[in-house]
C-alpha cells in the first residue's frame, strides 16, 4: 500500500517546490491536478527538460530523493500521486 498519495500535505508540497522551482509563480498550488501527467500537453504548466533538472534537484535537497537517470526521472516523476508515492511509498 502506498501511502504518498494519500498525504494531502506532501502533495501541496511537492505542487508548491515545483511551482517554486520552475518559476511558474503565475499558478496556484490548487490549480496542479494530482493526476495529470506533468510532462505532458494536458498540464498546464507547461514544464521541459530544464524544469526536469530543476525538479530532480530540488528532490534530492528536500527530500533527500535521489533519481539517478532521465529513465528514473521518467518512470517516477509522472504525476503528483506518482511522485507522492515515490517520496512516501508505506
């Protein structure tokens, strides 16, 4: 059982370190669906690989998350649940 995205607080969290990170202050946490693929035209943030760098940094600095490759980055950092459960897996 995972239990990351069941955290409402670690997702805020994570939705503000992105925003925050990725300087894309003109959005609100509330505004970052939990289940919309961040790399993806549905979101929008409108994130790119530079946002990706960003994020894997501020990862590792504030949860102490290491990941160690793009394919890593790709297969665990889909969507804010995804992310959530990574971080916070039982």
């Amino acid at each position: 059982m995972t239990i990351g995205s069941a955290d409402e607080s670690l997702k805020r969290r994570l939705k503000e370190m992105i925003i925050r990170e990725c300087e894309k202050d003109n959005f609100a946490p509330a505004e970052v669906p939990d289940d919309v693929v961040l790399f993806s035209d549905e979101c929008a943030l409108g994130l790119d690989s530079l946002d990706a760098l960003q994020i894997a940094v501020a990862l590792q600095n504030q949860f102490s998350v290491r990941i160690p490759d793009s394919k890593s980055f790709r297969r665990h950092v889909t969507t804010i649940n995804a992310l959530a459960d990574f971080i916070q897996p039982e």
